[in-house]
C-alpha cells in the first residue's frame, strides 16, 4: 500500500465517521454554500483559512517560539493563503531576513502582496508556485513551513523528495496539518493521518526531528532531511 493509497483510506474512513448535531449541519451548509458561491472570491477563502478566534486554537506565538527561530533567517511559508503565518515569520526574522511566500493561488498571492505593501514589509516576496514545485528561488531557505496545506499537495513523497533542494544545510521542513478531530474536519475531511505524514516524510528522504503536541486540532510536525 503507498502513501497516497493510505492518505485516500483516511480520508475515506474521515467520512464514514461523521456524527453531526442539527446545528452543526446547518453552520457546515451555510460555510459549504459560502465556499461554492465565492469560490473566487478572496475575502470568502481568508474567511474559510482563518475564520473566527483561530488564534485560539492555533496558538502562533508558540508554533513561532518552538520553531527557534533567529533573525535573518530565510523561511518559505508553502501554500501560504492569506498570510496567517507570513506576517508572523516576518516579523520573526527581521529587516534581515527573508519570507518567501508561497502559493498556487494568484488571487491570494495579489492580496498577500498588497498586505504586505500596506504593512511596510519589505522581507517579504510572494511566489507563484506551481502545484508540483515550489519555486523557492535558488540560494534556499532555512526552514520550510507549512500549515494546513499538506492534504493539498498530489504526490507528496515525490514533492517533498524534490524541494530537498531548497533547503539550505541544516534546513528543515515543518508541517501542521489537521488532524481529523473534531464535527468540522468530519464533515470537511480535509486533514492527514500524522502516520501518513511520517510515513510520507521518510520516503522522501527526511526524518522526524520533533513532534508537538500543544495543537487541539492539528499535528505539528518537525523533519530535517536525511544527508
Ligand atoms: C487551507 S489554505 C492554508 C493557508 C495558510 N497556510 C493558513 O494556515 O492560513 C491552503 C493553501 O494552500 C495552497 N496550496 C494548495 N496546493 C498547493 C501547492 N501545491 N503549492 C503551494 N500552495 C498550495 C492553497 O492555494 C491555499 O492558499
């Protein structure tokens, strides 16, 4: 069985298992219906990324303080939205530092880049990604992070065997991706055993430097690449 097989069986088993209260249905119809009408729309997806309180949940400040990172450093925010994390990482690495941020989405790139523009951050530079590289520029990063958009990617193994490129020595790559806890991700399956992840990271040539385990909805997992 490969990982893809694995991560399609987890998703499927997401779905069979969705206990669900009357309100809870009605809240994910009307998010569902939000999402379907303004697919394009860029306000609708920063509402679906970040929605209400999410610092509640996803605790920044401590995902930046565990991650130690220094000032000047160089870190690529993969599949980066509408910057929930972007701003964060830039204000970490400083005037000296850079924050590439990454993503697929040029609608989401265009508002990104307009934030950072309005917010006088200079360190920042958002980058068209293609679906199967990155396009970090050349001379690399520190760490590659990326939340949330781990059960996006289509063939991880090869994916993350190939942007082994990108990473500078000592370079690692950190991943937060739902868990599948809670009615939300029931409904919505979007979210990838931390096994699966494991299991993926390994086979593309990186092995497991931390896990932590402070997330209620998320796995948030460490790996440096294998020399
Ligand atoms: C759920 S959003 C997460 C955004 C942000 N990381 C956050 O935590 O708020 C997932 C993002 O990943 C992007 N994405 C999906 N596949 C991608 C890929 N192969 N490369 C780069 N970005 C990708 C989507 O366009 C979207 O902006």
């Amino acid at each position: 069985m490969t990982g893809r097989d694995i991560t399609t069986k987890t998703k499927k088993e997401g779905m069979q298992s969705m206990p669900c209260g009357n309100g809870h249905l009605l809240l994910s119809i009307a998010f569902l219906l939000l999402v379907t009408c303004g697919v394009c729309c860029t306000s609708v997806k920063r509402f679906a990324y970040e929605g209400f309180w999410r610092d509640k949940w996803q605790h920044p400040e401590q995902v930046i303080q565990v991650l130690e990172i220094q000032p000047g450093q160089h870190i690529a925010d993969l599949g980066s939205g509408s910057g929930y994390f972007t701003f964060r990482f830039a204000d970490a690495v400083g005037p000296a530092g850079k924050v590439y941020a990454v993503d697929v989405d040029q609608e989401m790139n265009k508002y990104l880049e307009k934030q950072a523009g309005k917010r006088g951050c200079q360190n920042i530079e958002v980058v068209l990604a293609q679906h199967h590289d990155p396009l970090i520029p050349k001379d690399g990063v520190d760490l590659i992070f990326t939340c949330n958009t781990y059960h996006h990617i289509k063939d991880r193994v090869a994916y993350f065997s190939n942007i082994r490129k990108y990473l500078r020595p000592g370079g690692r790559v950190a991943i937060i991706d739902f868990s599948g806890k809670g009615w939300f991700q029931k409904i919505f399956p979007h979210f990838t055993a931390s096994a699966v992840i494991k299991k993926e990271m390994e086979s593309a040539g990186y092995h497991l430097q931390h896990e932590f385990d402070f997330l209620p909805r998320q796995h948030f997992l460490v790996f440096s690449k294998n020399i």
